[in-house]
C-alpha cells in the first residue's frame, strides 16, 4: 500500500497546478503538470516492474 499512497500524494500535489492551468490558464502551471505527469510515470513504470518481480518470485 506504500507505493499506491505515493501515487496518490503525487497526484494530490498537481491538483493546485491543474486548477491554475485550466482554468486560470498559468503557463507556468502547465510545465509543473507535464513535469508532474512524468513523475507520474516514472513511478507507474517502477511499480510495474515491481509487481512483475513479485509475481514471478511467488
């Protein structure tokens, strides 16, 4: 459950950004979302992998 919280608190964390990007239209905003949403995948991506050293280990 560790990591599903980390993805929830990284998407928690560009809430504000996407507020201010859609609908105040902040340019700045919207680099800190596209900077975000790399996390996002990054994170995503090693939780995957981690998930498939389990289930292959058991």
């Amino acid at each position: 459950m560790k990591r599903f919280n980390e993805v929830r608190d990284l998407i928690a964390s560009l809430e504000g950004d996407f507020e201010k990007f859609y609908d105040k239209k902040n340019q700045a905003a919207g680099t800190r979302v596209r900077k975000g949403m790399q996390d996002l995948k990054n994170l995503a991506q090693e939780i995957r992998i981690e998930v498939q050293d389990i289930k292959n280990k058991a």
